[in-house]
C-alpha cells in the first residue's frame, strides 16, 4: 500500500464523477460474488437489515429488497441516489436528519430501501441502529488509504452480534495505478478486522477485464471475505 498511502480524493472529486457520469465502477447487474455467497450471509434468515456503505446505485440493493430485507445506505452523491430510485422505478421521498445537519435521507415508498446522503464518517449506530447483513462493494477499497482504521472501527460499530459482513477487495501491482479503487492485501483486512472479527476467505477470481488494461496493470484479484463478530 506504500505507493498509495498518501492519495487521497475529497468528497467533491466523487461527487464530480457522479455529475459526470464518471462511473466505471457502477456494475447494471447483481454482483456475482454477493450472488454466489448469498446463502452465506443470510444463513437461513429472513428480513434481514443490510448496510451498504458508500452505495451509489447499486442494483444489489433492490435485489435484497425484492427478497424482504430492509437495506440502508450512505452516499455522498446525491446524483447517485436518484438515479438508483428512478432507474429502479421506485417512488421515494426525501426527508431531513435531525441527527446529522445538512444531511437527507431518501426513503422509497414501501419503507425498505433508506439512502443518507452524507459523509460516511457522520454516519453511526445511533442513527440506524446495528445490521445484521453488510455488503461492502467498492467500498473499502474507495476510501482514502489513510482512513482505513477509522473506517473499519465504523464498519464494526454497525455490527449486530449476529451479523455477517461480506467485503469485497482488489490486489493488484500499486506501482502500476494510483487508484481508486485501491489496492487492500489480504493482510490488512486482517490487521483492520482480525481484532474484532473471524475472517474467513471465501473466493479468490481473476477479475482483469479489458477495461483494467487502460490503468497501467497487467492482472488484477478480486477476493471476497466473510467477516463475523468475534463471541465475547
């Protein structure tokens, strides 16, 4: 991560690439890796509630709530989260959040999908509660390298006992591109995670793509973990 520690993108960057329609990153369809591991997370449980961090559009979203589980969000792009509601056909409404200023919260109609548009790091269990479902998908790895402990504190606090939390990271030569995504090894997940969390591997896929060829790499692994509190 040396060679990427000290970039950094403000918030205004993302927000720009929204308005522009700079999304690569968003995929159309349901994640394969959320898709293949679904069974993992929910365990047999039903109406589970699941956290999105750094959202976007995700279809992944809607698929989960098609399956009646209640899932939060949190984007900076206010952009971003209309589109989602409108590219879903959802009907939604935008309310105020007492609890963080200049902050809104976007609410489809039937109460299961409930996007904050905000900074993250203004997001807590005492807006929302705990989860027991995560499903961290361009998240970790768009977050500025410095931020990644305050990150995974956050990440952790939101985590109900009985939760399962599925990550989602990229390795790749990071002499080759400066990021985001960024390079997260394996082993910082578990210096992040290991204090608080079981970790367990659950795929590891070549993901280069054409698309990868033009940030300068050669290869590119997608590794998918499945993180669990640790018993008390």
């Amino acid at each position: 991560m040396a060679a990427q520690a000290d970039r950094v993108m403000a918030l205004g960057e993302w927000e720009g690439r929204w308005n522009e329609g700079r999304t690569g990153f968003h995929q159309a369809h349901i994640h394969r890796l959320l898709e293949g591991n679904i069974d993992k997370i929910l365990c047999g449980r039903q109406k589970v509630r699941f956290f999105f961090p750094l959202c976007g559009k995700a279809v992944d979203m809607k698929w989960l709530a098609d399956m009646g589980h209640e899932i939060v969000g949190v984007e900076i792009s206010e952009t971003g989260i209309k589109q989602f509601f409108e590219e879903q056909g959802l009907e939604y409404k935008e309310e105020p959040v007492a609890a963080i200023p200049e902050a809104k919260v976007y609410k489809s109609s039937d109460g299961k999908i409930s996007i904050y548009q905000c900074d993250l790091y203004n997001f807590s269990s005492a807006i929302e509660g705990q989860f027991g479902g995560i499903w961290d998908r361009g998240s970790l790895v768009a977050i500025n390298p410095c931020d990644r402990r305050k990150y995974a504190t956050l990440i952790t606090s939101l985590m109900d006992k009985d939760c399962r939390y599925l990550l989602d990271i990229f390795e790749y030569n990071p002499e080759l591109y400066k990021g985001p995504p960024f390079f997260v090894p394996e082993d910082e997940v578990k210096q992040l995670y290991g204090g608080a969390c079981d970790i367990e591997l659950l795929q590891s896929v070549d993901s280069f793509s054409e698309r990868h060829k033009a940030w300068g790499i050669d290869s590119l692994l997608e590794k998918v973990f499945l993180l669990t509190p640790k018993a008390n």
